[in-house]
C-alpha cells in the first residue's frame, strides 16, 4: 500500500509548483489580461461632452470632481436645469457619484433607451454575423429589462462586457445601507439570471433585502447590486492577479464616497469580490461599518489586522465550497494571500451552514444569508458563529444604527 506524503511542507511545494507553471505558460502565451485598443466610449464622449459643458454661461464642474462639490452644484439647480443636464449628458450624470440618486437613475433610463436603439440596429445589420446579430439581441433584453418600471439603475455602462449597478429600496432615506460586490463573471447579461437566480448580483441584493427586513422591519434599508467593476472573466490569470481587483477597488470607494448620507454601510463580498473588498480596505471612508466576505480566494493580506480599516471582518465558507482547494499564498502577484476563515487570519468566522457550493450563500433559508442579513442591519448580537465558542460575537453587542464620521 502506498503511503501519500500530506504534510503542510508539501503542499506548500505543490502549490508553488502550480503557480510556476503558471509563469511558464504566461511566458509562452502572454498575459490573458491584455485588452486590445479601442476608440473613445459612449460614456468617455459623455464625459467629455460633459467637460466641454455650459450652463447659464458657466462651466460646469469636473465630472470626477470631489462627490461634496458635485452635489452642492447640483443642488444650487432648479428641478428643470438638472433634467436638461440628464438629457444632454446621460452617461456623464448616471455615473456621477455626488449626483443626486434620483437624476441618476433618471439619466440611466435615458441611456439605456439610446443603448437599446443601438443594440435593434445592430440586430438587423446584414454585416454581422448571425451569432453578432444574436448578441446584440440578447444585450438588447437586457436593456430593456433594466429600463422596466420601478427598478433603479445607478450605473450604467454599455462599453465592452458592460458595468451596471442597481438599487433595491430607498438610499436616500436608508438608515443602513448594504453593497453587494460579486465576483468572476459579472457583466451585464450575467446580472441577473432566471436559472439559479441567488447566484447572480440582482438575486443576491434581492434576496438580502427581503432578508433584512424580515430581520427588522423598523430598520430602513437600502442594498445595491455593484456590478460597476471590469470583473475577471473565468478563472484565468484575471482572476489569479489583483489587477481587476484593483481597478474594482478605486470604483468600489468611488461609489462609497459619493452615497448620500452618513448611515453605516455593510460590504458582502463574493467570491473574488473579497479580492476587491481587500483592495479597497485602506481607503474605505469610516462609515462602512462591516466587510464581510464568503467563499474568498483570499483578500491580499496574511491577517485581518493588515487591512487596516475600522471596520469589523467577517468570514465564511460552506464545507462544499470548492474554494477551500485553492492554494491559500501569493507568489510573484498570483494568489490572494491568507485563508479569510482560518484562526490565524482574525476575521469572525461565521455560519455558512446550507450554502450548498460556491454560489449558494444568497439562498434563502441558509446561515449564510441570515448571517448577512443581521450583520447589514446592526443586529450583531444575533449572528450564527461558525464554531460553538461564539467568538465571532466577541465584544459586540445591541443594534448599531448611527453613522460613523
């Protein structure tokens, strides 16, 4: 009988050894990552266009302006005023954190109709392909989709994949407000899905909503679905790097500096949104309240303590969730780092029991989502610890509902 060598020593090689076939292919067939040039945007024009702009004579302020600035000149504005710059710089507005909420999802509705009429066009052009006029009529759904009543789009960009961000309640009056960062395979057709809805962001910022009112119906939420990031597209060397992470983190503490309010923000973090959440740690304004990560390849630390933020870590990680395979280390930028639910790690380590694999963690009826549901509202003292010392619990207590300078 042949004995198998498991010691930790050896699997710490093996993954090493892994990660430098990795390097070879990378030298043989490039990085996966690199992107071929393209023209301006819609959303480049827009903002340009917009940069251009006058109103009344007066140059308007720069699009990435301070979010404070912009929404002081926004609302020295009539009612009139900021609906004709929706109008005239759609894109420019919907994606303009410190604009108000309402225009924004305003100006998102207008440039999803100008995308549609794109997307038909290109349906009927005789110099597509027929698998290039399908596509377009699949994007051409999804647009469609997002422009139906009474949902609330707060970013919208049509370009390559596609970014896209939703609201599910009223942000303007959250007392707790909820982000929803997912992971590989996020684009605009994959936002929501029909088939296994809790897996994609829409289901999953639904399926938290309903959660935390259940969880307390006095509590005005609000939880966005922020698809607003490039994410990696399978798991290739995208998702083996923290480049997309990167880029997702400097929108990802974009869109927070520009809520409006000071209500304490909660960030659920999937999959390789825990890489973003990682990378966005330094930098989060202190009002976010909780990181709380599941089925993490890692967030680019070896401990808690190195992402120094204020706010509290969580971990979790259902027993099936083939994550806990990936080699927990980072070599030459490949990798993620430590394992976010180990002891040495110092998150608090929470129940994820009925998750069932990688993308159950939004399900109904499973720790996972109770958990978050109850870390989103502030009900921190009722949260399921994934071992029975409750050490997740340690020196909290009560219902936090005040915002955070």
């Amino acid at each position: 009988m042949t004995s198998f060598d498991t010691s930790p020593q050896l699997n710490v090689w093996r993954a090493l050894l892994a990660l430098a076939v990795v390097f070879v292919m990378l030298a043989t067939t490039g990085w996966t990552a690199v992107r071929s040039h393209r023209g301006t945007t819609a959303l480049q024009a827009s903002l340009s266009a917009w940069e251009h702009g006058h109103l009344h004579g007066h140059r308007l302020p720069a699009p990435d302006a301070a979010p404070a600035r912009l929404t002081r000149f926004f609302a020295s504005l009539t009612p009139q005023e900021r609906s004709r710059l929706a109008h005239r710089y759609p894109l420019a507005v919907g994606n303009m954190n410190g604009a108000p909420v309402g225009l924004r999802y305003q100006a998102n509705r207008i440039a999803l109709s100008k995308a549609r009429k794109i997307e038909l066009q290109r349906m009927r052009d005789s110099r597509l392909t027929p698998a290039g006029q399908q596509a377009a009529g699949r994007r051409m759904h999804r647009f469609t989709a997002l422009m139906q009543r009474g949902r609330q789009i707060l970013a919208f960009d049509p370009e390559g994949s596609g970014r896209v961000a939703e609201v599910f309640g009223d942000l303007t009056k959250a007392e707790r407000v909820s982000v929803v960062v997912p992971g590989v395979d996020t684009d605009l057709l994959t936002f929501q899905k029909t088939y296994r809805p809790y897996s994609a962001p829409v289901g999953m910022a639904k399926s938290l909503y309903a959660a935390e009112r259940t969880a307390s119906p006095a509590t005005r939420t609000a939880v966005i679905a922020w698809a607003d990031y490039t994410a990696p597209s399978g798991l290739g060397m995208d998702a083996a790097t923290a480049m997309r992470a990167e880029e997702g983190a400097v929108r990802l503490n974009a869109l927070l500096r520009g809520l409006p309010g000071n209500s304490p923000v909660s960030l659920f973090c999937h999959s390789y949104g825990s890489v973003v959440c990682g990378v966005a740690a330094p930098s989060l304004p202190r009002r976010v309240a909780d990181i709380a990560v599941a089925a993490s390849p890692g967030m680019r630390v070896q401990k808690a303590s190195n992402l120094h933020t204020s706010a509290r870590v969580w971990a979790m990680r259902d027993a099936t969730d083939w994550i806990q395979d990936v080699p927990y280390l980072e070599l030459g930028g490949l990798g993620h780092g430590a394992d976010p639910v180990s002891s040495g790690f110092g998150a608090r380590v929470l129940s994820a029991q009925g998750a069932q694999g990688h993308a159950g963690y939004f399900e109904p009826g499973t720790d996972s989502l109770t958990n978050f549901a109850e870390i989103g509202v502030g009900a921190y003292d009722t949260v399921r610890c994934a071992h029975d010392d409750d050490m997740c619990r340690e020196g909290l207590s009560g219902t936090v509902t005040a915002g955070r300078a």
